[in-house]
C-alpha cells in the first residue's frame, strides 16, 4: 500500500477550478477581461485592465449597442524556457462583448490606455422625450 501525499493548496486549486462547486463566484477566463461601467459628467466610461498591452494590439468597435474589445499579447520565447512552479498571468488574445446600458453617441467615442487600464468612453445620447398632451375625459 502506497501513500499519496496530501496538498492543500491542490484542493484549493481544484475547487475554485470547477465552476458548478462555487456557482455564486464569477468565472473570469482570458478571453473575457473583466469591465466596469460607470455614468459620470454625462459621459458613459467603460473600464478594463489589460496590463501589458500595447494600444496598436487592441481592437475596440461599437455598433448596434454593444461595445466589442479584443485585443492579442504574445508570449516572449524566452518566457517558455523558465522552470516555472506556477503560471497564472496568461498570453494570448481576448475579447469581450459588452450590451451598453444606455444610448451613446457612437461617433465621439474615445479610448485611453494609462497604467495598464484601458479606459473607453462615449458621450451619452440625450433621451428623446415623447410629445405628448393631456386628453380630458368628460361625462356623456
């Protein structure tokens, strides 16, 4: 009879690995980068962290409502040939389709990149109020 040793660390691993365990925990995976979304000064801001990417490899285009930033950072050969006892920062490409909550003026979007967050921004749309008039209701 042989003894498996135990590593707590693994189980850890493992339980936050498996989404259906930890149902209440979002699921973040490299292809979508979490965002935050935020109405300030008449403006809607969209805000993501993309550490270590270039603005020439980031893609971003709204249509139809939806915002879609995507975006590719390649692994550096020699990272390859580490002895690496964990690797957790990830390469590769992303994207991320976000529905915007409110109606944007499309053509006035901006987008900066400042210390690693990638920060997109678009003028909002003034709501069209609905012309109306009040129809008194009278006694036959």
């Amino acid at each position: 009879m042989s003894l498996i040793k135990w590593d707590p660390f693994k189980e850890v691993d493992r339980f936050f690995s498996e989404e259906d365990l930890v149902p209440f925990l979002p699921a973040f995976r490299l292809n979508e980068p979490q965002v935050d979304i935020y109405e300030k000064d008449g403006k809607l801001f969209i805000e993501t962290p993309l550490a270590g990417f270039k603005p020439e490899h980031i893609d971003i285009e709204v249509k139809d409502r939806q915002l879609r930033i995507s975006g590719k950072i390649d692994e550096k050969e020699e990272e390859k040939k580490k002895n690496y006892y964990r690797k957790e920062i990830k390469k590769g490409s992303f994207e991320r389709v976000i529905p915007l909550p409110k109606e944007v003026d499309e053509s006035k979007g901006e987008a900066k990149i400042e210390d690693g967050l990638l920060r997109v921004f678009f003028p909002l749309k003034e709501e069209e109020k609905e012309a109306g008039r009040k129809i008194p209701v009278s006694k036959k």
